[in-house]
C-alpha cells in the first residue's frame, strides 16, 4: 500500500488560533450590542422621557464600547491572515472582499448611523424637557425624531447585511 503525501503549505500555529479566538470574542462583544442600536433608540422615542433619554445615553457608552471591540476585531483579524500561512492569505478572494465589507460597516457606522444617533438622543432629551402637548397635537420633535429613527435603522439595516455577508464570507471561505 502507497501513501501520497500532498503538502498545501505550513498549517497555521498557535499564533493564528490566538489571533481567531481574540477576534472571535472581540466579535461577539462588539457586534452584538450593534444589532439592536435603532430597536433601543425607538424605545426610547415611544417612552418620550427624561428616564428613557438618561437611559439611552448609558445605551450610547455600551455601543462606545462595543465600536471599540469593533475596531480590535479588525486589528486581530487582519493578524490572523497575517499568521495564517497559505491557507489564509491577503491573496484569498474572500479575505479582501470580507475586508471591503469591515471598511463599509464602519464608514455606515461612522457616516450615517452615529450622527444621526447623536441628534436623536438630543432631541429627545430636548422633548422631555418640554411640557406636554395635549392629543391629539404633537411636538414638533416627535418628526424630527421619526425621521432620525429611519435614519438609524436603515443604516443598521445596511450595517447588519454586510455583517452577514462578512460572516458567510469567514465562514463558508468562498
């Protein structure tokens, strides 16, 4: 009996799975409280007070936290190519492609979804400020908030395809 052996390159060491691991957790951690950024913010609208605007900012510094866990995510991933050998390179068409999804989401993140989260969280606590508007009349900030809102959601809309297709990229390796 013969047996081929067939070398594809060095498997990668310890170095890679130490680098997957930390970008998996910083994932984890970082893209979860991400995913429900506009479920929180219209919460926060249809409660319309000081309590909800109070508890929307902690909301804010959860989300400062995740977007750093964001950013070590793309730090220990681009480590992990590094030290991944010839079966995970820059050269892989699935690595650039996931990579060109981490720029978009972090340019929505920072061009359209964090601007306007931001004003939200202002006007409403401007709104809760305000005395209350009898029915079925409505403040004028209650527009500017809807609109904010839509704003949000769509950007976390685009946000969370492209962590999908991220995903299916890392993990089905096309």
């Amino acid at each position: 009996m013969t047996y081929v052996a067939v070398s594809v390159g060095h498997a990668p060491g310890w170095a890679f799975h130490l680098l997957v691991l930390l970008h998996i957790i910083c994932v984890v951690g970082g893209f979860g409280p991400m995913v429900y950024r506009s479920v929180a913010l219209d919460l926060g609208r249809r409660r319309g007070d000081a309590a909800a605007a109070g508890s929307l900012a902690v909301y804010g510094q959860i989300s400062g936290l995740g977007e750093a866990l964001i950013y070590l995510a793309g730090v220990f991933g681009l480590a992990a190519v590094a030290a991944g050998g010839a079966s995970v390179s820059f050269s892989k068409p699935w690595v650039g492609a996931a990579i060109a999804a981490y720029v978009v989401m972090v340019g929505v993140l920072h061009g359209m979804v964090k601007p306007a989260e931001k004003k939200y969280r202002t006007t409403l606590l401007a709104l809760a400020q305000e005395e209350p508007v009898p029915p079925p009349d409505r403040p004028p900030q209650m527009q500017v908030l809807e609109s904010l809102n839509r704003r949000v959601a769509a950007g976390m809309g685009v946000f969370n395809v492209l962590l999908l297709a991220a995903l299916y990229l890392m993990v089905f390796k096309p």
